[in-house]
C-alpha cells in the first residue's frame, strides 16, 4: 500500500463525522479529499446548521484536491471504461491523478484498476 496520501471518498468522511467509524479503523497517513466531496458533504439537503459547523471544521482541517485538466480527463475515461456516476469517476481520478491511496466503502470503485484503495468494511 503507498503509505504515504490518502484520499478519503465521501461515504468515509460521512462515517467518521457520524461516529461509525473512528479515525484509527483507516489507515495511517496524510488524508485529503476531492472537491466533489466537499460539495457533496456541505449540498446534502436537509442539512442542519450544527452538521454544516462540523463539516466546514473538518474541511478546514484537510487538503481538498481542486479540479485540474489531469483529473478531468481520467474521470471522462473513468466514466467511460467503469459505468461510474461522474462524482465517482471525478473522486477515484482524483486518486489516481494525487497517486493516492482512495479509502472507501464502495465496492464498485474496487473495480478501478488504475487506482489502489483500501476498502474499509463496516458491520
């Protein structure tokens, strides 16, 4: 495993600050998260003002990977080749683009072979 960045997917981000996982059950290492998991996270509908606290805290406090042409161009090729939805694609490009390891509990993105992950397996 590369030890040394790790590109949290959104549905981790969302365990962690609901307290269904603590941080200790992923890997070690530097973390970061894409862009689109920050919009993701903070367009959630019925978000309440208190979660929308926590969340901007918790975005303050890790790297967000911004859209660059490198990572577009995978996530149209890794729409293409995998059938992903485009925030999907743009998040397993982002890990491939930030040679990151994705930490996630999407199975499907275990299929991308172009990116190491490091499933995390909840219940």
């Amino acid at each position: 495993m590369n030890g040394n960045l790790f590109l949290l997917d959104t549905n981790i981000v969302l365990y962690i600050l609901g307290n269904k996982i603590k941080p200790d059950m992923i890997p070690d290492g530097k973390y970061c998260i894409s862009f689109i998991t920050e919009m993701e996270l903070l367009s959630f509908p019925l978000l309440k003002e208190e979660e929308e606290k926590i969340i901007h805290k918790f975005i303050k406090s890790i790297d967000v990977i911004e859209m660059n042409e490198f990572i577009k161009d995978k996530a149209i090729l890794f729409r293409k080749t995998y059938q992903l939805k485009l925030p999907d694609a743009i998040i397993c490009s982002t890990a491939s683009c930030e040679n990151a390891v994705l930490v996630t509990n999407d199975r499907k993105l275990g299929n991308i072979k172009e990116i190491e992950n490091a499933y995390c397996e909840l219940i």
